[in-house]
C-alpha cells in the first residue's frame, strides 16, 4: 500500500513563531515541549506531523519495546534485560533497526496505566519476574507525543507528562515494584483557550507557549488556499516541489543539534535574562532556566557559538508569556517586550 503523504512543513503559510518553536524542541528536547494556543483550523495538527515526516530516521534497538538507541542507550537496553530477566545480547548481536520519527498521539480520555504502563503484579509474585505492558510513554521515547486539547486531560495526567518531558525518565510503580526506563521526547500540547485553561503550575512546566490565530493578510490566505487545493490534487507533485527546502530545513537541524553542545553564554546576557522575568513577575526559576536554554537553541540554529541579545529577546517571547503573574481574566499577552514597556510605564505613574 502506498504511503499517504503528510502536507509539507516547509509549505506551511506563516504561523512562523508555532514553527519555530517546534524546531527548537526538536532540536533541544530538554526544552519540556511547547503549547500551542490558537483556534481551531491553524496549523497546529498539520506541523506536528509534518515535521516528523521530515525528520532524519532514527536507529532503535529491536528486542526493545522502548525505542532505545543501540549506540547511546546500550546500557540502558542492558539494565532493563536484567530487571526482566531477558537475555544480554553483546552489542554485535544486536537486532538494530530504522525508522522514522513517529508522532505518538495521547487521547483526551487516557487513564494513567495508558500512560505511563502497567506492572503484571501476579506474575511478579508468582514467578519472581517483571511483566512489563508499556504504555504511551515508551512509545514516544525519542519521537514526537502530541497531546491535542491538554487543556481537557486530568490535571494527575498532564502532571505525569510534564514530570517525564523534564526528567527524560518514566518510572511503572505497583504495590512497592518499580520499573524505569527512558523517555525522552518532543512534547507538543494544542489547546483552544475557549474551551478552559490550565493551571498556572502546569502552564509553567511547558518549556514554550505561542498563541496563534487565522491569518488575516489576504494575500496569504489565498496562498493557503492554492497550495492546499495542489496539494489535495496531486501529493507527489506537491511533495517534488518542495523537497529541496525541506532536506535543507532537515540538514539545518541535524547541524544546529551539533553545534547546541559548544555555544556560550556572556555573563551580562545572563543579567538580561534574569531582568526580563523580574520584570514581568515571574515566580520561580524555571523561566530563567528555560530562557537561557531557548537562547542557545536559538543560536545553534542560527549556526551560531555565541549567544547574541537577539536570541534572547526572541526567546524572552517564546519562554515567558504562560509564565507571568497574571489578574484574574487577563489575557496571555502576545508580546513580552510590550508587556514589559507597559509594566515599567505602569510603575513611573504611580510612583
């Protein structure tokens, strides 16, 4: 059976801080994923997938459920063979296999056990071995989880998530047996504010927040419009078309994920940042953190080693406005920059 083609990340019009935001979490998975805020009929479903088609295979170990890579997650593989008492195959003997980089979708109604997997506690007993049924967790390790309308997930579950998207671990505890394995992911979360917000705390646990809208120049909707009717009409064709861009866009991150590791940070930038969330009533220190981690992003994909201011405005906007101290019924603001002006406005009057 053929393979339906996915609509092309590059041929997405505008929505260019959403596209962004999404190549710096793959890129920099440590990031703890974006949310994305915007109406229904944006984008949003179509770059998560798209990005992923285009996304370099990756190499997994086979005899795994996990998806662990057979270079950098060996010991790993190792560990967990010996909590199931599975055999150890030496590194040659490895069942190494390809393949893309999946999208692994999170429902609305998932339980827990459907989350992070579940423990066969009677065989434990029974036969002194662990059972391991992964959950979705597992699955996602080292791809894409996307969670459509979070806002709408049991508060305990989004918890669960978060906690993995930082800690790059998820832990199966029953009745005093616990299990580990890695879960390391790009964590995408879509959301309609009409429909009910998040908490502030769990708002917080998203590395970047964009708000999105329908487009309103007219020329581009219209592009929108001829692209998607040739698309629908011939995929292939559509695809041929902008292949070119796409392979750059791929070899683009693949350079931006070698160069991440060596770009630096200036001290005084470092003030900028901590300014930039004082400013804006930013409690905790997860903003900073997040801020300074977005930056270097920013600059490796700028094909850069060095921090510049630049980087950390732009990600002084991705990183912050889910996190600052806001009035009951204030709206997120779309521009930190212009918050920040208004608050240091705000100030000089009443003083």
């Amino acid at each position: 059976m053929k393979n339906k083609r996915t609509y092309p990340f590059v041929a997405i019009v505008g929505q260019e801080k959403m596209k962004l935001a999404l190549i710096l979490n793959v890129i920099n998975p440590t990031l703890s994923g974006v949310l994305i805020r915007g109406d229904k009929g944006t984008a949003k479903s179509t770059a998560v997938r798209a990005l992923a088609e285009i996304l370099p295979v990756i190499k997994i170990i086979g005899d795994s459920p996990f998806g662990l890579d057979p270079v950098n997650e060996y010991d790993n593989f190792l560990e967990i063979c010996s909590m199931l008492a599975h055999p150890q195959p030496p590194p040659d003997k490895l069942d190494i296999r390809e393949q893309k980089v999946k999208v692994v979708e999170l429902p609305v109604g998932a339980t827990e056990d459907r989350v992070v997997g579940t423990l066969d506690l009677e065989h434990a007993l029974q036969k002194g071995e662990k059972r391991i049924e992964p959950g979705l967790l597992a699955q996602a390790h080292r791809n894409i989880l996307y969670v459509d309308e979070v806002n709408l997930l049991d508060d305990h579950v989004v918890d669960i998530l978060l906690d993995a998207a930082a800690m790059g671990v998820n832990t199966i505890e029953r009745e005093g047996i616990s299990f580990s394995h890695p879960a390391r992911f790009t964590l995408v979360g879509t959301m309609n504010p009409e429909e009910g917000e998040l908490r502030p705390q769990l708002l917080d646990r998203f590395g970047l927040c964009v708000n999105i809208s329908g487009i309103a120049s007219l020329e581009e909707r219209v592009r929108i419009m001829e692209q998607r009717i040739a698309f629908d009409e011939d995929p292939d064709k559509f695809w041929k078309r902008w292949q070119e861009k796409s392979e750059n866009l791929v070899a683009r991150i693949v350079r931006a994920r070698e160069i991440y590791p060596h770009v630096t940070v200036e001290s005084e930038l470092l003030y900028e940042i901590g300014r930039s969330c004082l400013e804006v009533g930013v409690d905790g220190h997860r903003g900073d953190i997040i801020i300074l981690k977005t930056a270097k992003t920013m600059a490796a994909w700028h094909d850069r080693d060095r921090v510049t201011p630049a980087d950390i405005h732009e990600a002084v906007e991705l990183a912050l406005p889910h996190r600052i101290r806001r009035q009951p019924l204030m709206e997120i603001p779309d521009n930190i920059q212009q918050f920040r002006a208004e608050k240091q406005r705000s100030k000089i009057t009443t003083s």
